[in-house]
C-alpha cells in the first residue's frame, strides 16, 4: 500500500515524488508512507550524488489534495509518551534527510496542505501553491491536542518570524495561497489552469541549477534581533501565555506547549528544538485531552458524511422569507458559498435593512479571509432581495426565517407553498416549534422540514435538520446536503418538543435557575461552568437567549414532557420586574454595547430577597448542572429524537458550547462510568427534587459508547 500511495520517477535530471493514497480523496502520512518516504529519499540521495538527479520535486497526483496531515488513527492508537516521541524523532529524521538534499527540493501544493503535509512542504526549498479555492495551508495540532512532530515548530518561525508562526500554531487557521504568499509561506502562486505545465518548467530550471539556492532573507539582521531576538522572545511567551490562560484556562495543555516549545526553540540550535518538540509531542499525544479531541474531530467529520436516504435535489437558487437579523445571517451564509439568494419581507424598510446586514456581515468574512474586491463582489452579487412572494418561484429551497410564533409561521408557509414549484423544498427555521404542526394544511406538506440555524448564524456551526410527521427522505436528504454546502455540521433529528440542543439546554438551564433558588452567587454558577469548560456560565447564557423567551420555552416543554422543566421561582420573579437579559441591557449582568458589566446590582439585590435554602458548593453545581444534561440526553435518545450517542455530542459541542477536550457530553459520561452518575442522580432525587430520578435509559447501559 506504502509503495502504491508514493513512487518515484526521474526524467532529464528531476526527480518526481509523488504522492496519491489509492481509494481516497486525501493523502495522508502514515508510518508506512514516511518509512516509503524515507527510502526514495535515500535513492535521490545516491542519484544526486552521482549526478542523474539535478532537483527533486514533491506533487500530489490528486488534484484538491496535496498531503492532509498525518493519519489521526495512528495518533489516537498512541499508548506511551516514549512511543509517541520516537514517532515524532524517526518523522524529523526524514524530514531532515530531505531538507538536508544537495540538489534543490520543490514542493507543488495543490488543494490542502496541512498538519504533517505543510511539515513536509517546509522542508523543501521552495514551495509553489495554486490559486484554486480549494488550496489552504496551515498547522492545525493544537487543535487535536498536541503540536506539529515533524519540525513544524522549529523551520516556521525561523521562515516567517515568531509572531507569524506562532499566530499558525496556536490558531490552527488556514490560509489561501495568497494570504501564504504575503507571509513567507510559499515562495509563488501558480495559476491553477496552467499548474502542471508551470510546475514542470520551474522544475526543469531548477535542474540547471549547481546546488539549492539560498534562503531568501525578507528581514534585515536588525529586524530579525527585534522581533525574535531573546527580549522579544521572553516577551512575547509571558504576553502569550497569560492570554492563552484566561482564554483556556488551562484545559487545552497543548496550546501552552507549543508556545513554550516554538518561542524556546528560536533560542536553540535546531537540533535541540528538534528533540524538544519531540518531547513535547510524545507527552501531549497521550493525553485524555488529545484522545478526546482526535474523538471529537472523527465525530463532527462523521456527522457531516451522514446524509440520510433520499435523492438529493439539485438546489441553484433559494430564497430567505424573513428579512430579521437571523433571516439576514442565513442569506448571508448562502451569497457566501456564492449561492444565488434572495431575501424576502414585505416590509421594505426591514428588507433593505437585512440586506444591509447581510452585505456587511460578507465584507467582515472577507477581511479575515482575505478575499479579494473581485471576490468579494462575486459573493455580494449573489444577494438580491424582493418585497413579494412572487420571486419565489424559480427557487429551489426557501428557508422560513420569520417570528417563533406557530401561527405567523402557518400562514407564511401557506403563502409560500402558493408560489414555488411543486419540488422545491421548503425549510421552517425554528428552534423548538413543531414542524409536524406546520405542515398541517399544507398541500405538500411532505416537502416541508425544519431547519435549525443556530444563532448567530455566522458562527454557529451547528444546524438541527428536524423531520416532520410528513416529511419524505428526499427532502431531508436535500436539506442536509445545503447544510453541508453552507459550511455547518447538521444532525437529523425527530420532531418533538425542544428538538435535541434545546430540550437538554433547558434541563440544564432550569437547574440552574434552581441552584440561584438555594442562594447561590451569579458569579459563582457561571464561574464554576466555565472553569468546567462550558463557553460560557448559564446565566451568561440565559441573559443571551432572552429570560422571557427561555420562560416561554420552559412553559412549552412542561406542557410536552413534564414537571422537570419547571422553571425556578427567582427566575420567573427576575422576568416580572421586566429585566429580559442582553438585549434590554439588564438581566443578571448588567450590559453596556452589549458587553457584560458585572452582575446587575438590581437583579442581585431581587436574588438576596427571594432565595431560601443554603448556597451549594462548587462539586454539587456542577454534578446537578452536567448530571442533569446527561440525563435529558439519555431520556431523547429513548424517546428517539437522535439515534445515536454520536448525534448528541456533536449536537452539544457545536451547538451548546459543551467543552470539546471532554470529548461530548456522552463520552464524559462513559468516563465517568454510568454507575456512578446513576447514584449521583439518585441522591439529588432523593435530597433535591425528583427532576432528577434517573432516565430508565441511563439505567439499562453501562456506556454509551460500546467498543
């Protein structure tokens, strides 16, 4: 297989390695194809010595896929630090044979490049990107809980300066190939229409070349001793260090890692960095926090390749009905990936002002990607907007956006299905309605689904696909599939009350209404949460979502499944003075431009004079708060919202904000042993309240994940 997945041509003085794994989209380097790696470089070796080999040049034959990183399978199977180190040495050794070549080494990248595959391209001399899209180079490990192993954090910052290198390494962002060329990353762009052919004459010049030609020095020596010399460095890793810990708060180890290990390894010869960054690698590869986030990257790739059965229909033009900031964010997801769309209200003012919106929000994604004014404009040209139904109808998916009321939804769904096509879908966006109740009326209630945006749009990556009582497989297929053009991650789940991201966030927000009944501090909830991982606390989060629509919420799910999502008194007595949350500038934080300002000194004093109990520590928080989510998940899957363990720590990672480096909700769970949540929960019943009695689902198993 190793010898299928790279092979070795030479050809008038250039040597050509190229890379192409059989039955797959991307290449990866696995062991066996380093070891292959390692014994062609050996015979370019030999042939430059002799003189048969002039240059050496390094290609995929895939076109979208340079080399993708390293096998993640190999990583997760790791079980020693001494293992994993030796990996990372033996990977460098390689490397090292190829930067070390006496004749000069190209790397031609085109489509991604990344973790172990950028590694690669910076051992070379020079590297030539295409400009297709589809081309993004970065070094995304910490991401996956450890570092770049093959030398990425000693050759970076010696090419691209410190702060450029660390930006790449602690990020994990990718970048097009002109963002790559303006930092030093790669030495030219290659139009992508004429790649192979400029790829072959930059090739064979290389070959009358004598030797490798000389780095090329983009700073001055003084530069050089300003930016990265030993004040910059101790400067820069004490600045970076604090930020990374009140943004983490130490939970992503490998962040502070390979801070530690790229701003050291400057100061260092390169082979002490090498071992170095070896060292760091064998310890973080077997963390709980790599397993985990390796899991968590498996499950949300997973998710996206789970389309359900159906026939996909081809979808060209759409619409957004409901020109509100959410309607506007959507439409602007579509102009985005340059699908034409058109936003629709009848209401003139807030349509041109969504459009506004929307425009603005694409010229925002534009600066930090970089975009071009064509590209931008491109993008923009792909948002029109309309004050009728009437433009309806050539579209081939209409996403409702309009208010959360059942009936105002009724009515503009009938009004949509007056004017499309009979085959165009048509997608209610709600976050807890039913879809099933919807499509009551309707002529073709079984092109009908929900979809979940959640909000803001732009940046949540979530989106709950719901099925209703009529919805056929050939449109949840479709709508899955245009959630995957958009750039989200969507999940299939059952119509019932809440869907899946909703009905666990209110279990868990109810309770923490709850816990401020006992007496417990704002701050300290919050504090406790976020110190657990979570985005952010519940009351943070509860000022966001709105007091009087989680009431709402609340009120609606103890209607549909019970008592257990009865809202606190405090919280219900909070809502009555009129205090909503963020956006009336007061709930339990006080809110200036729509920034947090502390605890809102009214809403604190209201708290001190309607608690009854005694606060809770720290421990029992977060049980009641994490053990409650837990067992509202188990109760949905037994109630068949979701079918899977998987399908629920997607949902509450990318959705809810649950902590990735725990590995999902579920999974923390099985780490735990369910044993002893089981008891935990049977004492809270038998002490706090039966809201807690534990779902007979969570009693039936001993994990949710089976080996």
């Amino acid at each position: 297989m190793s010898e299928a997945a790279l092979h070795l041509e030479v050809r008038a003085g250039l040597a050509t390695i190229t890379f192409d794994r059989p039955d797959s989209k991307v290449n990866l380097l696995t062991r066996a194809v380093m070891l292959r790696l390692d014994e062609l470089l050996a015979a370019a070796e030999q042939g430059a010595q002799g003189g048969e080999i002039r240059a050496l040049l390094l290609k995929s034959g895939k076109r979208r896929n340079f080399i993708a990183g390293a096998d993640l399978e190999e990583i997760a199977a790791l079980e020693g630090a001494a293992e994993a180190a030796e990996l990372s040495r033996r990977g460098q050794a390689i490397l090292l044979r190829l930067d070390r070549l006496s004749v000069p080494t190209l790397a031609a990248i085109r489509g991604s490049c990344l973790g172990g595959g950028l590694e690669l391209a910076l051992a070379c001399d020079q590297r030539l990107a295409s400009d297709h899209p589809s081309t993004r180079l970065g070094l995304p490990e910490t991401r996956l809980g450890t570092l770049p192993g093959l030398g990425g954090t000693v050759r970076l910052p010696r090419l691209v300066g410190l702060q450029s290198a660390l930006d790449l390494i602690l990020s994990g962002r990718q970048l097009d190939a002109r963002q790559a060329r303006k930092l030093g990353l790669i030495d030219r762009i290659v139009e992508d229409e004429n790649f192979d052919t400029e790829v072959a004459a930059l090739a064979a010049k290389a070959t009358r070349l004598r030797a490798a030609p000389a780095p090329r020095r983009r700073r001055s020596a003084l530069t050089r001793l300003l930016r990265d010399g030993p004040p910059a460095r101790w400067v820069s890793e004490r600045l970076m260090r604090r930020a990374l810990l009140a943004r983490t708060r130490g939970h992503y180890p490998a962040l502070a890692a390979a801070l530690k290990v790229t701003v050291r390894g400057l100061g260092m010869s390169a082979e002490e960095a090498y071992q170095q960054e070896a060292e760091a690698f064998g310890r973080l590869a077997v963390t709980p926090e790599c397993k985990n986030l390796i899991a968590v990257f498996r499950l949300t790739e997973g998710a996206r390749k789970r389309r359900p059965a159906g026939e996909v229909r081809s979808v060209k033009h759409t619409a957004v009905v409901g020109a509100w900031p959410l309607g506007a964010g959507i439409a602007e997801l579509f102009a985005f990936q340059t699908i034409p769309v058109r936003l629709v209200d009848l209401d003139e003012d807030r349509v041109a002002a969504g459009l506004r919106r929307a425009r603005e929000l694409l010229e925002k994604a534009g600066e930090r990607a970089g975009w071009s004014k064509a590209d931008l404009q491109r993008r923009s040209a792909c948002l029109r907007s309309a004050t009728s139904y009437e433009s309806l109808e050539v579209v081939d998916i209409v996403v409702e956006a309009v208010v959360e009321q059942m009936d105002v939804k009724r009515e503009v769904l009938r009004r949509i299905e007056e004017r499309v096509q009979p085959t165009t879908v048509i997608a209610a966006n709600t976050s807890a309605l039913s879809v099933s109740e919807m499509q009551e009326g309707l002529e073709y209630a079984e092109r009908v689904c929900g979809l979940h945006f959640f909000d803001p749009p732009h940046r949540m990556p979530l989106v709950e696909v719901v099925r209703g009582a009529r919805t056929t497989d050939d449109t949840l297929a479709t709508a899955f599939d245009i959630a995957v053009r958009l750039g989200k991650t969507p999940i299939v789940v059952q119509d019932s009350p809440g869907f899946l991201v909703n009905r666990i966030l209110t279990a868990y927000l109810s309770e923490a209404g709850h816990l401020l009944q006992t007496g417990t501090p704002v701050e300290q909830l919050d504090r406790v949460m976020t110190r657990f991982g979570m985005s952010v606390g519940p009351l943070r989060l509860l000022d966001e979502i709105g007091l009087d629509v989680m009431a709402e919420l609340s009120r609606s799910m103890v209607a549909a499944l019970g008592d257990r999502f009865t809202s606190a008194a405090i919280v219900d007595a909070v809502l009555a003075r009129g205090v909503t949350g963020r956006k009336g500038r007061r709930g339990f934080y006080r809110y200036v431009d729509s920034r947090p300002h502390g605890v809102d000194k009214e809403t604190a004093q209201l708290l001190r004079e309607s608690t009854a109990g005694e606060p809770v520590g720290a421990a029992e928080v977060e049980e009641r708060l994490v053990f409650n989510m837990i067992n509202e998940a188990a109760r949905a899957m037994s109630d068949g919202v979701v079918d899977a363990p998987e399908t629920v720590d997607v949902a509450m990672i990318m959705g809810a904000g649950f902590p990735p480096f725990r590995g999902g909700l579920l999974r923390y769970a099985d780490s735990l042993g369910l044993s002893r949540v089981a008891d935990r929960l049977r004492h809270y019943a038998d002490s706090v309240g039966a809201r807690f009695e534990p779902a007979p689902a969570l009693l039936e198993r001993t994990a949710f994940y089976t080996a």
